[in-house]
C-alpha cells in the first residue's frame, strides 16, 4: 500500500472551531517509522496568543515646513492598509500561497496532511503547508528574534516549531479577521531587494505604489515570497530569470483557478521581468542635506531626552515608524547653498562650511558645506560632517582663530570695563613672567620667552573697541592678562565652546588667539547667545516627533541667562563697528543691524567669520581638511579666484554676508538694544587720550591674524 495515501485514509481530514482532531501520523526521530498522534489534546493543539511587537518601520525626517528631508530605516518598510493595496495583488498572492485561505480556519487541513505525507515520505521537512496566518506566525517570530539563536529557532525545521506556529495561528485567527490577517502578512512578508512589506517592494521592484500594481507586478511579488533570497533581482541575472519563471507559475496557477482569462495570461506572460531597482530611500547620503540629516541622527542616538540607553534610541530611530519634525528652514539651507557655492567651489581642496542659528532657541536653522557628502575621492566629496562636531558625525574642525576675541572682550565688560576702556601696546607682547597667566587648575603657564605679533606690526593706545575693530593680538593678549585667562575660559564655556573633537580645551595664554579647533555650530551658537542678549540656548535640531500610532511629543529649547543683557548688548556695540570701522569695512552690512567677528589663524592656516543678527547667527569657516598647518590658504586659487593670503574678510565674510542678506529677505529688521552708555559709554582710570587710528587699505591688511605657536595641533 503507499505510505502517503495510507496516511490521508489514517488521518481524514475534520475541523471543528479550527482545532485539529485527527489523527496525524508524524515521522519519528532519527528513524524511518511513524509516531501517531490520536487527538488534539495529546498534540496540546490549543490556541496561545501571540506577541506581536510593532513592525519595523521607516523614520521620515521634515523640515520646519513639512517637507521630507530625510529617512532612516533598519529594513525598508512602508506599513499601508488593504484598501491600498490593489486586488490583484491579493488576488495573486492568495492563489500561490493559500488558495482556500477565506475559507479554512487557522490551519489548512488538506495542506497539513499532503505536507505531513510528503514529509513522511521523504524521511524530512520537505514540504511546509503552511497558510498565510501560520506564514505570518513565523514572520512575527523571525522579526521579534534578536540574538542568532532566537534567528535559528524560529527557522528550524522541526515538528515542535510547526506545532507551536500551528497553535499561535489559532491564536491569530481568534484575533483577527482574514482581511486583517491578509493585510498584516502582506506587510510583514520579505519579498527581496531589501523591500519589507508589499508597498515598500512595489516601489523596490516598479517604482510604484503597492494600490497601482499591475497583473505581471502583482505576480512577480507574490511569486518572490515564497525563496526571497534566490529570486532577489537585485543580485544578478540568473536570480532574475527565477524570478519571471517564478512569475509565470504564479500566473498559470491564477489561471488554473480562474481568476484571470486566457489573454490576461497570455498578454502578462509574454511581459519582460520590468524590474526597476529603484535606489532604496533613507539614510543621510540620499538626503538632500546630508549635513543637517548627520547631525539630527547623532542628536538622536546620543541624547538620553530620546530614550535611556544608545540601544533603544537606536531602535526607536531604524524601527520606530517616526515623523521627526525639526528646526531646518529651507530658504535658509539655499541661502546658505548659494552663497558658499558663489564663493567656494566643491572640487577646491580648502572646504567651507556654514551653520545658521536662531538666537533665542538654538535652533539650527541651516548648515551647509561646499563639498557634497560622500566617500568618493574622485568627486573630491565629504566623508564626515565637516559643519559640526565630533558627537554629531564632523570631524576634529578648525582653529577659530580671532572669533574667540569676542570671549575675552565679553569678560572685560563683564568686568567693569567701559568701551572706550584700554592701554597702550606694542607691535610685540610677552608675557611678563611664568605666573601671569593661570590656566582654571591654577598652574602657571605664561611664557615669557614667547613673544606674540601683530600681522601688520600695529601698536599705540587701543581701546575694547579699537582693539576689537582691528583685531589687534598684542590688544587682546594684554586684555587677557588683565581680565585673566581662566575668567576668559568661563565666559567661553557659558556660551556653549568646546572643542569639536571633544577634547578639554586647550588652556594656554593664546586662548584668546583662537588656538582651540571648533566648529560652525558650536561657535554659530555662541554668537547667537549675544544676539539674544546673553540667552544661551543649547544647539536644538528636534521640536515635534510624532510615533507611529499618532502621539506627538513637542520639545522646547533649552536655555539659560549665560550674561547680563546689557553685557551683552554693549558687546554687540562694539562688534557693529566691525562693519563700519573694522576689519569688515571692505567687505560691507546686510542692510540691517549686525554685529560680528572675523577670524585668521597664524600664517593663514584657517580663516573664519561668525556674526549675528538679533535674528539670526550664523558662523563660517574655511580650511584644508587634508592638514590646515600643512596645505595653509597662501597663494591659491579658492571658487575661481587666485588669493595670496586668506583672510577672514576673503571668503567666509563674504559667505556670511550674501547668505544673511537672503536667508532674512522678508524677515523685519530687528534693532539691537541700546548700550546702557551710563555703564559702559564713560572712561575709566585707564582712558587715555584716543588717537586717530590707521584705516586698512585692503582686505590683506583688515585682519592682524593670531600666533598659534603654544599649544597648537594639527588639524
């Protein structure tokens, strides 16, 4: 007699409440005989609720306005309903998969037993029998696995996993209507190309959406289930040619079933495999701000406001189904873009970059670079985010150079000092003795064998304005001494300043100079503290995050009272003049009250301009990532222009300026608060009589550079 029909006629086939109840036959262990199992109650065939974690789903990024900007994913899922998924897909994947799905209950009795024979027969597992709900069973278990053994349970080829899936699927059919199981395989189910989910594979495969698909598309998805890995069409010619064949037995059998004519067969048949391999969604390279997309991901990874451990933030990124809402303002980001790309060209081998922040909120509304991101030598592309720091993809950034003046003039007015305060100085300074400079440990670290310069070997009476204007180095090394080193480093510190690779910052009596290599963000950042007098906010790019099921969580800046207002304001006073009196003079405003610094590192190894508006802030900097110390801004040719030197009014002064001009095109110009000139508008003991002092006669000659011999890096 044949095994195989003895069994059937053993078993018979009855359902009652889709539980099985008869006798199956079951090869046994290690042998060629067979087990017989008589009732439901001695296989526990019961039903047992499944947990069903939330699918992986794709985290959409927008900007300020809506707009997508950006995807994350750690499989590429898109999670639709049934109603948006066309009939004819679920017409074709129920004819290959499960015929009589509508019709048998959790398990498909007929399917069962021929599998089981066919298993009994052949010595193994050779055939699955599975129905879409025990497919979709097996899909939650191999979604919810996490460590390889987890991966390998839920895939091994034995009894005890067909049994429990059997009693899950019970469980499921219980919960659920068909409709809703059929719609939850649909978008569990792997279809290959890294596609998850019918509509992310209808995009995947055909560049449309899973509602659109046609007969042939329809038939080649539901023909990919079944081995996704060898008929996956991305990985080669024979494993598209299993495919259409694959294809077409799906079509036969629709046919075979009646659901299409013989013409519907034939004119789908005679198609080609049509497949697209459409470029996958998501990550930050595909983002059309790759920058600002690096960084948002950083925030959310590093920030425990997003959940306790890197894990769960990481999770809840790549699998979370979010829609993160965030502070880019578009017209902002192409202000941005414009103007670096007026001014830098991507193929130069200095790279600038640009961060835009709203005083008041941190908001980091732009952030920009001349090179496009990428790992391609050839395009001469960014491999890291040149606009930010260490914690938020960027690299070990630039020597800021006369920027970090501002520091040390906000300490002195901190300190009493009027505006027209200052004293004489010469073409030259050194320390006058080891202990005149303390680091905040309290070690003596002046250095009286060094001497610091003027770029141009101006001297004479300066005042906190002059000085500021010029950008004297002897000025500010003498204003350092007499304010102290280590007061200077905590006003720098209040306003946000670290070092972009995340070292302590380097604590010499240069400080002032702008030793320390720092970013766009973090030094946009500190200005815009001014701008918002004395209101430090820290760097926000996150204001709403919705989850998957609807809920929203909105996040508000973080800020604090860094300096007094009117501290503040007598800063941004002075640092008008730069623009009217200053080494700004030859480069011009923006039409509306601004306030900024340049900066040039020793021998033009760096150049930088940060400004603000009460407004907006923005910082920009200019180097050579390959080495700023070694492949220095002399005697090159920079977006099409020769230079002999760079300087911070070259380049990033006119960067800042054009792209302020657009980005606050139909923003009202706000004011800065009047100086408090009964505080800060008078001499002090230390007035002198103030001379008329020399005007710059060229942008080479508007920037007195700073000396970076103490405690220097390599970039």
């Amino acid at each position: 007699m044949d095994r195989g029909a003895g069994i059937l006629r053993l078993a018979g086939a009855a359902a009652a409440a889709g539980v099985l109840v008869a006798a199956i036959a079951l090869p046994a262990v290690g042998g060629a005989g067979a087990v017989f199992v008589n009732t439901a109650d001695e296989l526990n065939l019961k039903a047992m609720a499944l947990k069903e974690p939330p699918l992986a789903e794709k985290t959409t990024l927008l900007d300020s306005k809506g707009n997508e900007i950006g995807q994350f994913y750690e499989e590429y899922r898109e999670v639709v309903k049934l109603d948006e998924i066309s009939d004819v897909m679920k017409t074709a994947i129920i004819a290959i998969e499960d015929y009589r799905f509508y019709e048998h209950g959790a398990i498909d009795i007929e399917g069962t037993l021929r599998a089981l024979a066919k298993n009994l027969t052949s010595g193994g597992i050779s055939q699955g029998g599975s129905s879409i709900t025990q497919q979709y069973v097996k899909q939650v278990l191999l979604n919810s696995a996490v460590t390889e053994e987890e991966k390998a349970k839920a895939l091994e080829a034995s009894y005890a996993r067909k049994l429990n899936e059997l009693r899950y699927a019970m469980g499921v059919e219980e919960k659920y209507t068909k409709d809703e199981i059929l719609e939850k395989y649909l978008n569990i189910a792997y279809f290959g190309a890294s596609a998850n989910g019918v509509e992310a594979a209808a995009k995947r495969f055909f560049g449309v959406s899973a509602k659109d698909l046609d007969l042939a598309q329809a038939a080649t998805l539901a023909g990919a289930v079944q081995d996704p890995n060898r008929t996956d069409p991305n990985l080669g010619r024979k494993h598209r040619q299993r495919l259409l064949e694959r294809r077409n037995v799906v079509l036969n059998r629709m046919h075979e079933l009646g659901k299409i004519t013989d013409a519907e067969l034939k004119e789908a048949k005679a198609k080609k495999l049509g497949y697209k391999g459409t470029p996958l969604p998501g990550g930050c390279g595909a983002s059309p701000y790759p920058y600002y997309c690096m960084y948002v991901r950083a925030e959310i990874l590093n920030n425990p406001i997003f959940g306790k451990t890197k894990k769960q933030r990481t999770q809840l990124l790549n699998r979370g189904g979010l829609t993160i809402k965030t502070t880019l303002d578009p017209k902002m980001q192409r202000a941005a873009e414009r103007a670096i790309k007026k001014w830098v060209h991507a193929s130069d081998n200095p790279v600038a970059s640009e961060a835009l922040i709203e005083p008041g909120t941190g908001a980091i509304k732009a952030m920009a670079a001349s090179r496009t991101y990428g790992r391609s030598k050839k395009r001469n592309e960014m491999s890291y985010n040149v606009v930010a720091d260490a914690a938020h993809g960027g690299g070990v950034g630039f020597q800021a150079g006369s920027t970090f003046k501002v520091y040390t003039l906000l300490t002195g007015l901190k300190q009493g000092m009027k505006v027209n305060d200052g004293f004489s100085v010469g073409a030259g300074y050194r320390a006058p003795g080891y202990s005149t400079f303390k680091n905040c440990k309290g070690e003596n670290i002046g250095d009286p064998t060094h001497t610091v310069t003027n770029d141009e070997g101006s001297g004479g009476f300066k005042t906190l304005s002059t000085g500021t204007w010029g950008s004297v180095n002897t000025f500010f090394m003498k204003l350092e001494e007499k304010v102290g080193l280590c007061e200077t480093i905590k006003t720098a510190k209040s306003l946000g300043v670290k070092r972009s690779d995340g070292l302590p910052l380097q604590e010499y009596s240069t400080f002032t100079l702008g030793i320390n290599e720092m970013d766009p963000v973090t030094v946009a950042n500190s200005y815009a503290a001014i701008g918002a007098r004395g209101k430090y906010c820290a760097p926000m790019v996150v204001t709403e995050i919705t989850d998957r099921d609807g809920k929203v969580t909105k996040y508000e800046p973080k800020c604090k009272q860094a300096l007094d207002p009117e501290v503040a304001d007598a800063a941004a006073h002075i640092l008008e003049g730069v623009f009217t009196k200053g080494t700004m003079r030859g480069v011009g405003g923006i039409g509306r009250p601004a306030a900024g610094k340049t900066g040039t590192t020793d021998q033009q190894a760096t150049a930088w301009f940060a400004g603000f508006t009460p407004d907006l802030a923005g910082a920009v900097s200019i180097g050579d990532p390959r080495g700023s110390q070694r492949y220095k801004l002399n005697n090159v040719t920079i977006g099409g222009r020769y230079y002999p030197n760079v300087f911070g009014a070259s380049i990033p002064g006119p960067i800042w300026r054009d792209t302020m001009i657009a980005a606050l095109k139909g923003t009202e110009p706000t004011d800065f608060h009047p100086l408090n000139t009964s505080r800060f508008g008078g001499c002090g003991s230390s007035c002198a009589p103030v001379k008329r002092e020399r005007e710059p006669t060229a942008l080479h000659d508007i920037d007195s550079g700073t000396d970076t011999s103490v405690g220097t890096g390599q970039d």
